[in-house]
C-alpha cells in the first residue's frame, strides 16, 4: 500500500493537473469572500457573510472532492495501470485500500482547507463581526470533515463503477449546482442521515431579527445568532459519516474485487 500510495503522489506531482485546478478552486475562493463580505458594516464582517451565505464554505469543496477522488481511483483505468499492480505482486485489497484512502483523505482535509479560504479572506478584509463567535465556527468549519469524508467514499464507489475521472469531474459539478437548490427546496435539510445536509447543518446558524424605525437612520435591523454547537451534533457528524464511509467502501471493494480491470 505504502508503494502505490507513494506513485499515486509521484503522478499527481507529475501531472500538475490537479494542483492547477486547486490552485483555481483558492482563487474562486478569494474573490468569493472578497465579494459576499460586507465591509460597511463593522458589526456584520465575516461572520454576518457567514449567516447570510453559508453554502460558499462547502459547494465549491464538494467539486474539488469529486475531482481529486475521480483522478486518483479512476484515471488509471485508461492505461491498465491497475493491471500491472496486481500483476506486480499487489493483492486487490491493497491496491483499493491504497486508492481510495488516499483519495478520500486527501480530498477531505483539501476540501476542508478550501472551505476555511472564504472565512480568512472576509476577515481579513471586513473583520469578523459579530454575529458569531470565532472558536464555534472554526469547530463546525473542521467538523466538515467528516461529512467530506462520507462524500467522498461514495465518489469513489462510483468512480469504481464508471471508470472514468471524466464523469466524476461531470458528477462534482452537478453536485455542486443542484446542491443549493435542493436546500432550497426542502426544508427538513440539518440532519446528519446525507453527507450534503449534514454540512448545511453545520454551516446554518440560527438567530432572531427585529426592526426598529430611527427618524435619522430609517429602518434598522438588529440581529442575533447562536453559533453554539451541541454533543449531539458532533456525534452524529462523526460517527454517521464514518460509519456510511465504511459502507461505501465495503460496496467499493465489493465492486473493484470482482472487475476485471479492462
């Protein structure tokens, strides 16, 4: 495994492609936070872009993920390279394990990483705010992991079952388009059963608004929000999502021990 990781690493290097399209997927980033921040309201900053647009934290993660895991377990298949692994010496186990794995953690902690971008950029232009509490944030903004990590495992099946990175990279941007306008369209999305609403349910805060009418300032809205997360949360979070990403993989290598590898 060690082996296959370590030529795994050696062709993305080699590549280039993926760290050009992450190198990309920051800059989106950048002119996202730079855009949606506030920098007026003092009180709003960071954080009130927070409240406001939560998704800008995970949708674009979700394509990154879609396409570091779609390159890493399915690009070889269009040169065999599987083939001479196991023709090498490599059991199928190890040649799935060494692949998804990597694929899977390195999408995750990248896909985290990319959602942190937005938060840095904001702060650094409009300040934080205050709206929400910084330590909460950060917490519910690392918990993302683990739903990544859930996506992620279920990319890898079916890059396994498809075959082709091109798809993955077609299925990342689906993903990521209709991934706010199914929020928007059910209700019932903060809950921890399907890694997308599992996210929204760490990036929404809840919060109350009222309005008071100043004869010099016109209408002016006073909000508060509890950025506060519970055990519970974090609980499910985790444990779901390692739970679901061990089934996915369990189907992955389900689907990968009986290919024949054409």
């Amino acid at each position: 495994m060690k082996n296959i990781m370590k030529s795994i690493w050696f062709e993305i290097l080699h590549s280039k492609m993926l760290i050009r399209i992450y190198i990309g997927m920051i800059i989106m980033m950048i002119l996202t936070g730079i855009l949606n921040v506030n920098i007026e309201d003092q009180l709003s900053g960071a954080s009130g872009m927070l409240v406001e647009t939560p998704v800008m934290t995970y949708e674009f993660s979700l394509f990154i993920t879609a396409i570091i895991v779609g390159v890493i377990c399915g690009e070889d298949y269009k040169d065999k390279v599987a083939n001479y692994e196991v023709l090498s010496g490599h059991s199928r186990i190890s040649i799935f394990l060494a692949r998804s794995l990597f694929a899977i953690i390195t999408s995750s902690v990248l896909a985290v990483f990319l959602s942190f971008i937005p938060v840095i950029t904001g702060t650094i232009i409009g300040g934080w705010g205050g709206h929400l509490e910084i330590g909460d944030v950060i917490v519910r903004q690392l918990l993302l992991f683990f739903p990544f990590i859930r996506f992620a495992a279920f990319m890898a099946v079916i890059t396994f079952l498809v075959k082709n990175h091109f798809v993955m990279m077609a299925s990342g941007f689906f993903v990521m388009m209709s991934g706010t306008l199914l929020i928007d369209i059910l209700h019932d999305t903060q809950n921890s059963y399907i890694s997308l609403f599992n996210m929204n349910w760490l990036v929404s805060y809840k919060g109350w608004s009222i309005y008071n009418v100043d004869p010099v300032q016109g209408v002016v809205d006073y909000s508060s929000y509890n950025s506060a997360f519970t055990s519970s949360m974090v609980l499910q979070t985790i444990f779901v999502s390692l739970a679901v990403a061990a089934f996915y993989l369990f189907m992955g290598y389900a689907l990968f021990r009986r290919d024949e590898l054409n």
